[in-house]
C-alpha cells in the first residue's frame, strides 16, 4: 500500500508503518489479528505496538488486549509537526555546514598588505595581539591607530602603547626585516613578512585562528610570569 511507504518516508520503520496502516483500515485489533492481517511476525507485535504507542500513534484498551489507531486528524497532526521539526533541524544543520566550510586564506603584497592592515586594526573592537620580530614605522603609525586594548610582543615593542613585552635576542635583530603574526578580536589572523617585499596572509578560518593562538599565546603567558616574579 502506498500509505505504507508515505509512513516509513517520516521516519516510521516498516513493520511500524504496516501495523499502523492495518489499524487505521480495520479498526481496534488484538495483537494475533494484527499479525495476521499486516504480516507482521506475531513475536514482533508487542514491540511495534509499544514504539507505536511511544510516538503517541496507537491506544491500548480493554482484556484481553486490543490496539487502534488515534483518529486521522490525530496522526497528521503528529506526522505534520515531525515534518516541521525535521525541516528546522535541516535548516540549522545547513547553516553550519555553510559556516563552517574552509576559509580562504588571503594573499596581499605591496602596499595592500599595510592597507588591509589598517582595514583590520581599525576594525577591531576588543583585542589585538601582535608578535612581530621587529615593528617597523609604518607598522608602528598602524598599530598606534588601534581603538581597543593592544597586546604587543616585539623587540621594540616598548615603542607602542598598551600592554608591551620585549622580546630579546642573542644576535641583533635585522631591522630591515619584520615578520610575525597579529590575532584580532580573536576571529581574524594576519600573517606578515616585510623585507625587500610585503607579503601578507590574511584569514578568518578557526583552525588558522586557533593555530596563531598557540603560536603566540604560550609566549605571552611566559612573558606575563617573568613580570609578576620580578615585580
């Protein structure tokens, strides 16, 4: 029967569907006419019944026992509201599959890389915290521009406002070189490499996000121990 089939398409099993089309058409039934009228094996009846029971699609009554079906009216009610929570269900899944497929890491050069450095700096509400070997002039006018609490490690960090650390190195550091990684509003990363070119990455991706924290994030609680023990 067709019914069989439309039943099994909201999730009902087929020995479910079939029992439950079979007390729709014949009415109240014992568990023996309901074996033998939906083909059911007689050792399945008590089970089905009582899932179909569960789902709130059939009744129990009387001695010996006899099952029937709730009221046509009754059962779309309770087939319609599945549809509706599935279709929620479906709609929210979706929207995190979307949201989480795999961000493009963006690639600037040249002058791009200081203008969306600016673009992010400006942007950030909350935080930023910036490992850079050593802050340039024109990443020092960027990150001066910041609206929010600024986190800087660097060799010359001490040169920014904010909570600064500096870092120290055995060998001099090559000032015409700047490299490192700056997190912003925990959300966005940018990955930055000036020498004789400027070459920026730029991300939203969580992974990426969350690598850029254990690049830095160790450092900075090691920093922020030496400070408490020496002051």
């Amino acid at each position: 029967m067709r019914i069989i089939e439309v039943l099994k398409s909201f999730g009902l099993s087929d020995y479910e569907s079939r029992a439950l089309a079979t007390l729709i058409s014949k009415g109240a039934l014992s568990a023996r006419e309901l074996a033998e009228l939906s083909g059911i094996p007689r050792t399945s009846v008590y089970d089905v019944m009582s899932s179909l029971k569960a789902k709130g699609f059939v009744e129990e009554f009387g001695k010996p026992v006899r099952f029937r079906a709730i009221s046509n009216e009754e059962i779309i009610s309770i087939l319609s509201k599945k549809a509706t929570e599935n279709l929620e269900i479906l709609r929210d899944e979706i929207s995190k599959l979307r949201t989480e497929q795999i961000e493009i890491v963006k690639l600037y050069r040249g002058k791009s890389v200081f203008e969306k450095l600016e673009e992010l700096v400006l942007s950030a509400r909350e935080e930023i915290i910036a490992l850079i070997s050593y802050i340039k002039p024109e990443i020092k006018k960027i990150l001066s521009k910041a609206k929010c609490r600024l986190i800087v490690i660097s060799e010359n960090a001490e040169e920014l406002q904010g909570e600064t650390y500096k870092l120290d190195y055995k060998e001099e550091v090559a000032r015409e070189v700047s490299h490192g990684l700056i997190i912003f509003d925990g959300k966005k990363f940018l990955a930055i490499f000036i020498d004789h070119v400027s070459i920026g990455l730029v991300g939203e991706s969580e992974g990426m996000v969350e690598f850029s924290k254990l690049m830095i994030e160790p450092l900075l609680r090691e920093l922020r121990g030496r400070l408490n023990r020496n002051s």
